[in-house]
C-alpha cells in the first residue's frame, strides 16, 4: 500500500506507464499531449514539450520579406498602439 496522498502506478512489458487522471486533469494533459522526459537525479520529470521549437532572432531575421521603405520608431509604435485599440475594441 502506498503512503497516503501519494499515486501509484506500474510499467508495463511494453515500457508504458499511465499517469493517474488526477495528475493528468490537474495538468490539463489531454489524450496525444506531448511530454518531455527529463532523466534527473530525484527521478523522472516529465513537462509539456514545448509547442514550437526554440529559436534565436537570427534564425528568423528577414524572414519575411518588407518592400518600401523603412519605418521609422514612432511608425511602428503608432502601429503597435493601434492594433492593441483594435484588439481591445473588440472584447
């Protein structure tokens, strides 16, 4: 019998373990979430993996093509602030 509050659960001969639904609700891990399994000293950490992979600024820089001329800093803030007022004008 296990100490109380702690869940349980056994490896299968095909290597699979199925996480209590408590945990699985409690996370919000859906049928197909993807995890990443981290070997740590304390055990096994399993965490959501992450929905796109990790990347530097110059990976995407110019990825998107501009023709015209370049924007000044007040431009693109003018342009920040007023998509924020349409997002919000919205809701």
């Amino acid at each position: 019998m296990s100490a109380p509050g702690k869940l349980t659960t056994t490896v299968s001969t095909k290597g699979q373990v199925i996480l209590p639904s408590a945990i699985r609700q409690r996370r919000g891990w859906d049928p197909g979430t993807r995890l990443v399994v981290e070997d740590t000293p304390e055990g096994v950490l399993l965490k959501p993996a992450p929905a796109f992979a990790e990347t530097r600024p110059e990976d995407v820089f110019a990825s998107l093509r501009y023709r015209g001329r370049p924007k000044t800093l007040e431009e693109m803030d003018a342009g920040v602030l007023a998509e924020a007022h349409r997002r919000h004008a919205r809701d």
